[in-house]
C-alpha cells in the first residue's frame, strides 16, 4: 500500500483537518506570543464582544441546580423540540412539529446525519463554490464532488441556471444563506428559481420510479441581516419543497454560543426515525441543562427578537467600519462584495501584479506578517483559482480592533506600493 497508514482506512487515510481551524490554531499562537493580530479567522463569537443571552446562562445554571443531569432523550427533549417547531413555524412559516424538529450537539452532527440520511456512495453531492466544508463532507460521504461556483457577480451565490446544468447528477444539493463565507443572501425570486428546478427535476424522477433531490439548506446565520435584507426559506417561495427540504439551524450564531453545542434538523416527521437512530448511535446530543435553557428561551420569541437586533446593532457597527476603512484602500487592488448577512465580508486583494505574488497563500501570509490582518483564503471553503478573494470575519474582534488593524493595513500597503498605487 503506497500513501497512508496501511492500519487505517481509505477515508481515514484521506481525510484533511479543516484548513479554517489550522490557520486559526497559528493565529492564536502568534497572538499569545504578544503580536498585534486581529483575529478575522473563525466564525467564532469573542465572550469579550458578544455575550449570550442572560436568560440562556441563568436557564443552564438553573437546570445544573434542579438535577437536570441524565442522558436526554436521543432527539432533544420534549419541550425543547415542541418550542423549536413552533419557533420554525413563528419566524419562517415552516411547521413540521414537534416530531420533524431532532437536537444535536450543534449543527454538524445534524448536517452529517442529513448527508447520511440520503446519500449512498457514488451519489452526487452537489454545493456551491465557496461555500463552508462541504468539500469535506463529499469524502465522508463517498460521494461524487458536484461543485457549482459562484462569481461576484452572483454575490458568490449558486444560480438556478447553474444548478440546472447539473441537476440530472445530484441527489443532495446543499445551500447555504446567509453564505458563509461571504455574507450574501438568497432574494426570494433566487430562491424561487432554484426551488423550480428541483421541483421540475423530481416530478420526472417520480414518473421514473428514481430517488429524489434533496435540498439541505443551512440557516445558522438566518437571524443575521443587514437593513432592509429578509431572510427567506425555501418552503416559504415553494411549498411544494417541504418534503424534499432539510433545514439546519442552531443557537451557535444567532445566540453568540458557539461553545454551548445545540443545533437542530427541522424535516418532514416520516423521515425523522433513522436520523433519532443515528443521533443515538454517535452520542451526538447536546448537554441536558442546555437543553432545558434553550426550550425556555426559544418559548419566549419576543426576548429572542430583542436579542437578534441587538445583536444586529452590533455587527453592523463593525461591518460599516470594514467597509469604509476598505473602500480606501482600493486604489491598491482591494475590493469587497457588500454584505448581506451574518458575520462575513468576502474581500479582494488583488495583489498579484503589483507585489509579485502567486497565490492567496503568499498574500496571506504578507496580509498577517505586514499588518497583523488574519484573514481565511477562498481555498479553505473549496475555491482553486488563485483569484485574490479572502473571508473577513467579524465574530471575534472589537470595534477598536478593527480600526486598529485597517490603520496597519493601509501604512503596510503604502509602504509596499511605494506611495504610488496604480491608477
């Protein structure tokens, strides 16, 4: 056996680390070893800049004191998958009940489960390009790679036109809006055009007697939007979707508590058994007291939407700041796609010429030498070209942090351009 461990198994031998959490790792380390580097890496939430809700922690605490310390049943607590379904049907008009609601320990084991859940190997797994992990996920599942790429002009987001062009391979299709990694949100009419291809392709395959396209469509950053931006779900645009339509969400971005692990899958009851099976078999649910406090939580969407635009607030503040302190600097090859939602800005830095650079990697690597500025290449979210375009993330620095680093970042850059950009 030539490559690998010969102990271990072809998928093992070809599995990868996550590119994002290796760059993050050498990133905290230049940082403890007392360099001025802003953290624009993970999608992680700072407790230092964003708080969980009070209601949330005093819940947990309180759950912990009463007892509540025991397994969880394998598919989330009663009362936590009867305040989700309703909370589902409140904020997006999907009402698949209590039943059609399974919990994890985030929104991976629910996403694995999803992909496990239809795929056998061989089959097509069709994603957009960039888009978070699903690279990785293609090899877990020993699928077939169906990228489908986005372009600035699309926002970085897949088109129905695109997805057609495939849709006789596909047997899962993943989106993702708001997208990560660029911050940019499906329109209704995007959505309605998407959801028309899969409509029209199932109805063939169900005269055929062949399985169907299912749409896994992850949320986590739904409750994220700039001004004037509505979130839209499929089954809200189609309704005939909702039995082709997986939905993921989770508390680790709309409620800032990435390291509390609670996500959920919101899908057609009749196929919720083997998803609870699995979720029991990988031990994949979350903590018990959490459980409790979010059932809590989620039964009172009034402090829930008080909490989302505050937290709104917050990420505009800084996503403005960005904007401004970028569109500065693009008289030196810098450019960005507008964000639309969540906690990213997709950027361009387009020093290729100028610099004598190669590869994102080479401009990185310049980017947190020279400035401080950490920041994600498109290649971690499944992007080959060496096109320049980087994830800004926002999650983890203050207001004060990012002023901080865009002044390291235009002094470095004028010093490398010799005060005389290009025209």
């Amino acid at each position: 056996m030539s490559g690998g461990d010969w102990r271990l198994s072809e998928m093992a031998n070809g599995m990868e680390r996550s590119r994002i959490l290796t760059i993050a790792a050498s990133v905290r380390t230049m940082i403890s070893e007392g360099h001025d580097v802003a953290p624009f890496t993970v999608g992680d939430f700072s407790p230092e800049h964003f708080s969980v809700p009070g209601e949330l922690i005093t819940g947990i605490i309180e759950a912990v004191s009463e007892g509540e310390t025991n397994y969880p049943p394998a598919a989330g607590l009663p009362e936590l998958r009867e305040s989700l379904s309703e909370w589902m049907k409140h904020r997006y008009e999907l009402d698949v009940g209590p039943d059609g609601i399974i919990v994890g320990s985030g929104a991976r084991p629910v996403l694995y489960s999803s992909f496990r859940l239809f795929l056998e190997p061989g089959d097509g797994l069709a994603h957009g390009v960039p888009a978070w992990n699903n690279h990785y996920y293609v090899h877990l599942n020993n699928a077939v790679d169906i990228p489908i790429p986005g372009t600035p002009e699309s926002r970085f987001l897949p088109t129905a036109h695109e997805i057609a062009d495939r849709i006789k391979d596909i047997r899962v299709l993943i989106l993702n809006s708001p997208l990560n990694p660029t911050g940019t949100c499906f329109t209704s009419d995007e959505l309605s055009d998407i959801c028309d291809v899969i409509i029209t392709e199932n109805n063939e395959r169900k005269r055929q007697g062949r399985k169907p396209v299912m749409l896994v469509y992850d949320q986590v950053y739904s409750t994220m939007t700039a001004e004037n931006i509505t979130h839209v779900h499929p089954v809200q645009v189609c309704s005939e979707m909702f039995d082709y339509t997986i939905t993921l969400d989770a508390i680790s971005k709309s409620l800032t508590g990435t390291g509390l692990r609670l996500g959920w899958m919101a899908l057609p009851p009749s196929l919720a058994p083997p998803v609870i099976a699995l979720i029991g078999h990988m031990g994949a649910w979350p903590a018990r007291p959490i459980q409790k406090a979010a059932a809590k939580l989620y039964a009172q969407p009034e402090l829930l939407e008080k909490f989302f635009k505050q937290l709104d607030v917050r990420i505009e503040e800084r996503m403005d700041i960005l904007e401004e302190r970028l569109s500065r600097l693009s008289i030196y090859g810098v450019s960005y796609v507008k964000p639309e939602g969540g906690i990213y800005l997709a950027t361009r830095f387009d020093l290729f010429d100028q610099l004598g650079f190669i590869t994102n990697e080479e401009i990185r690597e310049w980017l947190l030498v020279s400035s401080g500025v950490a920041i994600v290449p498109f290649q971690a979210f499944g992007l080959i070209e060496e096109t320049g375009w980087f994830r800004i993330s926002v999650g983890a620095v203050g207001v004060d942090d990012i002023i901080a680093a865009m002044d390291r970042l235009e002094s470095a850059l004028k010093i490398a351009f010799g005060h005389e950009p290009r025209a």
